[in-house]
C-alpha cells in the first residue's frame, strides 16, 4: 500500500527521472529537455508546507513511486489565488490507484489553504486516464486549447480543468 507524504529534498532524484520518463517519451508534459538533478532540487525550493505550492510524493516500499504538485498559475499578480497541478506515477505504477491517492492529497491540503481559490490542471489529449482522474476528484472542463502544444513533430490538443477551493 502506497504511502503519501510531502516531498521531501532527498526525492528529487526519483521525481527527475519519473519527469524525464515523460518528457523522452510522452506527449503529458510538454516539457522538451530533460531535467537534472540541480534543476529538481532548485524547483524543490518554492514547496511549502501550508502554502500555495506543495509537493506531495507516494512511496511504496520505500521507493517514491509518484508525486501531486501544486505551482504558480502565472506570474502576474492577480492570478496568485490561483495554482497549477500536476501529476506523475512511475511509468510502472499507473491504474493502481496510486495517482487517485497523492492528487487527492495534494487537494485536501490546498482546501485548508485560505488564500487559495482555485486549481487548474491541463491535460494533453487523447489522455482518457488523466481525464477521469480528474473528473473523479472534482475537477471540472474548463476548456479546451486546440493545437495549444508541439512535440514529436506534431501539435497536440489540451484539455483544461479548474477545481473550486475557496469561496
């Protein structure tokens, strides 16, 4: 059984090489260049406890298996009530019920935070797994940027959701 905890520094190896998984071969982040080890401990730094952005991780026998964050929607001012989420399992531990565990996590944490009104994750289509997660944890359509990414030689559709946290 998964345990979900908050990230911790000492996890910045396996989130880099569950995130450059995806960036070499998947189309869900549209990041192109892999990360190293420095840009994971630096981007470590902006998580908190009980603010805005968080990290929350799953550790199943003692490996880190997949991680929830919460991060800047953007960086003008008034878009600061706002998050971005997102999510990654080890290419090895999806459809387990591993990624319904730390998102939820990582949502009930952001309900108790009182500046924080709304969460916003972009999915990159076709992603029917991601959709449902979504869905299931109370997300709802936001809408939808047609061709709003390039990767592997093609554009890519993705499909915007937003979760009320506040009032």
């Amino acid at each position: 059984m998964a345990i979900i905890r908050r990230g911790r520094e000492s996890d910045m190896p396996a989130l880099r090489d569950i995130i450059n998984h995806y960036i070499t071969e998947s189309v869900v982040t549209f990041e192109m260049v892999e990360m190293s080890l420095e840009n994971r401990k630096t981007w470590f730094t902006q998580f908190t406890q009980d603010g805005r952005y968080q990290l929350m991780v799953a550790e199943l026998d003692g490996t880190v298996v997949g991680y929830a964050a919460s991060l800047r929607f953007h960086q003008r001012p008034a878009y600061a009530p706002s998050v971005m989420t997102s999510i990654y399992l080890h290419k090895d531990h999806t459809g387990k019920g591993i990624g319904e565990k730390v998102y939820s996590a990582l949502i009930e944490e952001l309900k108790k935070v009182e500046d924080v009104h709304r969460a916003y994750g972009l999915v990159v289509l076709p992603n029917p797994g991601s959709e449902k997660l979504h869905e299931k944890l109370g997300f709802q359509v936001a809408g939808l940027l047609h061709e709003g990414g390039f990767k592997f030689g093609k554009y890519h559709d993705v499909r915007m959701y937003e979760h009320r946290l506040g009032k």
